[in-house]
C-alpha cells in the first residue's frame, strides 16, 4: 500500500489546490491508477455489453477492470478506516465510551438477545411439539372411529344394515370433524396370527358387495381395494394430496393433509377392511388453534424421487394465507413443523412441512400454571409470574441505563482531567511553564493535577538555576581564558636552556602557577606554584600571586630573599584558611648551575645524563622550607625554616618541576600515582623530546586512573639543558 500523497511541490509560500492533490494521487499513485485504470475499462466495455455480450477477450479485459476497481475499493475502504480510527478514536473520551460500550452494552446485549433467542427457540420446539401432539391425537381418534365402524360392520347381517350403520357413524362423525368419509374395502391373500380367545364371530364376507362407501369422499376418490403393504394391525397417519384453490379466482394449487386409518377384523384370514379419512379442514384448524393458540398454514410435501404426488379436490375454499404482520416480534413469530406421512401406494414415508404462526402469550397461556382463582384481580397464576418477570426485566433494563449513565459521567471526569492535563502538557511544549491545571476533584486525577501544577513550578525553578548557572558557567569559562592568558604560552627558547610547561585544571578556574622570570640573557627564574583549594577562589588568588610576583622578581634575585618578600606580602592580604606551596629557582645557563628554595611545594626531581638512556636514575631535591601565606608571626619562622640549594646541570640533564596534582593523582581504588613512581616515568623517558616525555607522563597518568575522575590541578614544568650550551 502507498504512502499518502504529498502536495506537489511549487513555489515557496504556495498552498496546493484539491484539484492539484487529487490529479496528482490519480497519476502518481498506484492506487490511483488502478481505479482510473478500472473506470477507463468499464466506460469502454459497459456499453458494449448493454448490447451485445462481450467477447471472450473483451470479458478478460472486463474482469481485469473490475479487479482493479475493487483493489482502488479496498484502499480505500483501508484508508478511511485508518481516518475513522484517527479521527473518531484520538480522543481518550471517545476510546473510553466505546470501551464502556463493548465492557457493560455489549455483553449485556448478547446476554438479553441469547435469552430471547433461547425462549424463541423454546417456543418454536414447544409450538412443534403441541402441532405434532394434537395431529397425532388426530390420527389416534381416526383409528379409534375406524375401528368402532369395523364393529359395527362386522354385527351388520344384511347389506341394508351395513348401510345404515356406515350412514349414522358418518353422520355422527362428522358433527365434530367435518368431510369424514368412511369405506369398506375388499382385502385379499392376508393371513394374520390370531389367538383363538382373541378371534370373534366376525364373519369372513359382509352381506353386501364391496366397497361400500359413506360420506362425501369430495377430497380423494374412495379406495376400491386395500393396499398390499397394509397389514393386520393396520393403519393411521397422514395422507398428501393436491388440490386446487378457487378462492382468489384463480385457480391455485395447494398442497393437503387427510388423517387416513384403517382397521381390520381380528380373524385369521381377513376379507375386508374399514378405511377412515379426516381430511384437516378448518374446522379442526380452528380447533387446534383454539387448543394450542397455533395456526396452521400452508404445506409443503416433500416426495422421494420417482413418486408422483397425489391429485384430489378441494372440499372447502381454502382463504389465502393474510399477512398479520412481521415474520418475528415480539408477539407472535412463523415458523414451520415437520410432519410425516406416507404414501397410499407403497408406504413409502414422507416428510410434510407445515407453516405455522405462533402466538407466544396464547401459548404461555395454555402451558403455564393456571391458578383455579384469578389472583390479583383478573391475572392467574402464570400470568402473575410473567408480570414478575417483566418487572425484573424492566428493573434489569433501568439498572443498565442508569449504569450506562454513570459510565459516560467517569468517562467525562477522567477524560476531563487526561484533557487538561493535555492542555498543560502542550503550554509546557510551547515553553509556558506558568501555566497551571485546574483542580477538579479530591482524587487521584486532583492529585494527579496538583503533582503536575507542583511539576511545572518546579520546572520553572529549575530554569532559573539553570540559566543562573548556565550564566556562572559562561562567567567561569572566560575567567578561564583570562587566566590561561595569565600563563606563559608555548616554549620558552633561552640560548643553553629547553624549558616547557603545561597545566590542566580540574575545574574551569585553576589554583595552579607557574611563571617563567628573565633576570638577564643567561639567567632565568622559574616559579612553580600551588593555592590551597580550588576554583574561582584559588584562581584570583592565583592572579594576584602573578601580581606580586612579578613585581618582587625585579627586587631580588636570589630565591630565598624572593621566598620571604613573595610570603610577607602574601601573609598580610591571605585569609587565615588559605596558604600557597611554592618553588622558586634561578638557573644561570653559563655556569650551569641552578639555585632554588621550596616553600613547601612538591620536590623536584632531577635525571642527570650522566647514564645511557634507559639506565639514568633520578633523584628528588627536597630542601626545608613553610609553605607561604601562615599567618604566624612576623616572617622569622619562614625565614629560619627555608633553605637554598645550588646543584651543578650538565648537558642533557632534566629538571621536573610539579604541583601535587600529578603526584596524587587517585583511581578507582583511591590509591594515589605516588612521587616514586612519577620519578621512575620520567628516568624511563628522559632523554625524549620534551612533546613525547609529556605525552607519557600524561599517558601513564591516565592509565592509572581509569575512570576516575581528575581531582585536583595537574601542573609540571620541563626544563633540560641543551648540549653545546656555553659555560663560563
């Protein structure tokens, strides 16, 4: 299936026509081709058809147009129920109704259509089965006349008394069921068993020649003979014939029922035998009606293949069957029973259909529980009880209209509340975080409102200290760059002397120092420095440290003088909970030899070249020293606790200055990286390139960190006497 047609695409700012859609997903779709496809091939063979039929490639062609009719059909059958599901189904209201719908109506609707269709069927089978009981009592009351004829047949001695016996049964007969017609048939070659107690004085032939017949036989023509399949019980049950209708006025055939016994005298030998008919008159319809509130109506025989049906005579005009209403109500339905019958010939069962109308409060009248006094007035006892279940039904009925309405009332409040909480969700999508969800109800969708009112007001806050912090960050990020300008950039080339620096902050802002000093041509201050703490704090302390140093590094050259200035200055503008580690030294490139103190920093390590690379040792400087900014006293103590030392640097020797950073780095396991094995990275790379030496001591560094994160600043000075250099 195709996606759904995007408009053409035209000038910016055009909106496209109907027109120009429905063109384009006709001719670009194969959807649309198809049914333009189909309705090409129809207009073509359509006319051609209304006239003449179609050749058989023509039909072939036909056909493929009516597929692919269909197929458009289909598609967009598909696509509109995808935009019934979308539009009628996209609101939480909608969706909850028609599950309310499909929950409680639907199975209660299925539940009051079974009990309805299980009392229909209740009372067709009961209705078939009364219509099958009166006919069988029917055929039961003819054998019963026949057998009364057949005796008193039997006690006629002459053929007048014969005649007048068949003449007053048939006349009392047939106050009760009208058209009766009695015969008396010859009977031949039958031999029955009979106990001799059983055999009366019958005799073997009657005084008159036979048939004798009594009655109108208007239905069918009187038996001349008994059939050869009768035998000596008997016989009794339904007989089919056709006859035609005159009522409307035109002749209409119709099919017939005749209720058909036969009784034979209980001898050995019989000779003859009485044959009955009562044909099923209205009379006796009008009586079964009486009796079971059942109509009777057309029938259908229904004959084995090879017999033909049996013509006769209408003996009463039949009126046509009225239409009394609908085929099913409530009231009264049609239905049809099945009836057997055989026929006369050869005894060969048949089956009969009868329609029927049955009156449901007639027949729950004659099959209920009657109540020898009326009770409640004129009601009886059934009738009480079918008012009782009326009312439950009625009372069942109010239960589902009243539940049904306190379904559509939840379903309004629930989907109120999804509907605002959607309203809220797109003013929050649109940035109005102001915006606040009304408070409908004290339950779970009010709190679900207030935890939302809550939410977006936290939210705002949070925007707040987001753009707060966002505007402390972009305040940090260019104190950063202020203090990375603060450094000195890139490699300092001093004629002799290979000096490099890096620092990387933990933080936006640094507490970390170092500075490169020029006294002369040939000698050079190297400062490295370390501010208790870190952050913003410790980077304007760091600035202001620059300050002072820079100033101080004019005045005095050698590092302990420049130690104790740099801390007196320092100690009377630091607060009492900060304090700086430093090292301060000054290397004279032409007598290869470099002067320093350490005001409590971190050793330096130094890797002579005296040794093949690879074999070189290092070693550490640690000379006394307080770290600068304690508020003490005076400077005595500083003073008298800072030492100088002076070490001779030949060429290639290597000189690492480093803040605490490096040295304690930690991992996951909060073990620090430690200066011993710092010292034994740089005498493994020493004799590299100092672009190299750092990216091993950073490698190594962050191997051993892992994950973790970095925890302080990291800051290291390089420096490394060339070869060549000039000495004093």
């Amino acid at each position: 299936m195709s996606d759904p047609v995007r408009p053409v695409a035209l000038l910016p700012g055009d909106t496209p026509s109907r027109w120009q859609v429905t063109r384009t997903w006709l001719l670009r779709t194969f959807p649309g081709r198809a049914l333009v496809l189909g309705l090409a091939i129809k207009a073509i063979t359509w006319p051609i058809g209304f006239f003449s039929p179609l050749p058989p490639a023509l039909d072939a062609v036909n056909m493929v147009g009516s597929l692919a009719l269909l197929f458009a059909l289909a598609y967009g059958l598909t696509r509109f129920g995808v935009w019934a599901k979308r539009g009628l189904l996209w609101r939480v209201r909608r969706k909850l109704i028609l599950s309310y719908v499909f929950v409680g109506v639907v199975p209660a609707a299925l539940v009051i259509l079974f009990f309805l269709l299980a009392g229909l069927i209740l009372a067709f089978n009961v209705s078939s089965y009364l219509v099958q009981s009166r006919i069988r009592n029917l055929t039961d009351q003819a054998r019963f006349l026949a057998q009364t004829v057949q005796l008193e047949a039997q006690r006629s001695g002459t053929a007048a008394a014969l005649d007048e016996a068949l003449e007053r049964r048939q006349t009392t007969t047939a106050t009760r069921y009208p058209f009766v017609s009695i015969a008396v048939v010859p009977v031949s070659n039958l031999s029955c068993k009979t106990a001799p107690a059983d055999a009366g004085p019958a005799p073997k032939t009657l005084p008159a020649p036979l048939p004798v017949v009594a009655g109108p036989w208007g239905h069918l023509p009187a038996p001349s003979a008994l059939p050869k399949w009768v035998g000596c019980d008997g016989f009794s049950g339904l007989l089919a014939y056709n006859a035609t209708n005159t009522t409307t006025g035109a002749q209409q055939e119709q099919t017939r029922l005749v209720m058909r016994a036969v009784a034979l005298p209980e001898v050995p030998n019989p000779t003859w035998a009485v044959i009955l008919d009562m044909p099923l008159s209205t009379t006796i319809e009008e009586r079964i009606q009486q009796e079971t509130g059942i109509r009777l109506g057309e029938v259908t025989a229904f004959l084995a293949r090879g017999i033909q049906p049996v013509s006769g005579h209408a003996i009463e005009d039949r009126p046509t069957e009225k239409d009394d209403g609908p085929t099913l109500s409530l009231r009264q339905a049609r239905w049809v029973v099945f009836l057997d019958h055989a026929d006369w010939e050869t005894g060969e069962p048949e089956s009969a259909s009868v329609g029927i109308l049955i009156n449901t409060f007639e027949i729950y009248d004659r099959i209920s529980v009657v109540s020898p006094v009326g009770l409640a007035g004129k009601l009886n006892f059934g009738q009480l009880l079918l008012l009782v279940l009326a009312l439950v039904g009625g009372l069942f009925l109010i239960i589902q209209a009243v539940a049904l309405a306190i379904g559509f009332v939840l379903a309004r409040q629930i989907t109120g509340a999804v509907h605002d909480l959607f309203t809220g969700t797109q003013h929050v999508r649109s940035g109005n975080f102001g915006h606040q969800i009304p408070v409908r109800a004290r339950d779970q969708l009010g709190e679900l409102a207030e935890s939302f009112n809550l939410m977006t007001g936290e939210v705002t806050t949070l925007l707040g200290e987001m753009a707060e912090k966002g505007r402390l960050e972009q305040e940090m990020f260019a104190a950063r760059e202020i203090q990375q300008k603060l450094l000195p950039h890139g490699p300092l080339r001093v004629t002799g002397l290979a000096v490099t620096a890096f620092c990387e902050p933990a933080r936006e802002v640094a507490g970390d120092y170092y500075d490169f000093l020029p006294i002369t041509e040939s000698i050079l201050g190297l400062l490295i420095a370390d501010v208790s703490g870190k952050g913003l704090a410790a980077g304007l302390y760091m600035a202001q440290l620059k300050v002072i140093v820079q100033s101080l590094s004019r005045l005095h050259h050698e590092p302990k003088e420049f130690l104790s200035a740099v801390n007196k200055v320092v100690s009377a503008n630091l607060d009492g909970k900060s304090f700086i580690t430093m090292s301060y030294g000054v290397v004279d490139v032409e007598r290869r030899e470099m002067t320093f103190a350490r005001a409590g920093h971190c050793p330096l390590i130094i890797v002579p070249a005296n040794q093949p690379p690879g074999m070189r040792k290092a070693r550490m400087l640690i000379p006394d020293g307080l770290v600068v900014g304690l508020q003490i006293d005076d400077g005595t103590l500083f003073d008298s606790l800072l030492e100088e030392q002076t070490i001779a640097l030949a060429p290639g020797d290597l000189v690492v200055w480093f803040t605490d950073g490096i040295s304690e780095t930690m991992n996951e396991a909060f073990d620090c990286f430690g200066e011993q094995r710092l010292a034994q990275v740089v005498e493994q790379y020493a004799h590299l390139p100092f672009d190299q030496l750092r990216s091993y001591i950073l490698a190594e560094l962050r191997a051993f960190a892992g994950s973790a994160d970095q925890h302080d600043d990291m800051t290291m000075i390089l420096m490394k006497i060339e070869e060549g250099a000039p000495a004093a």
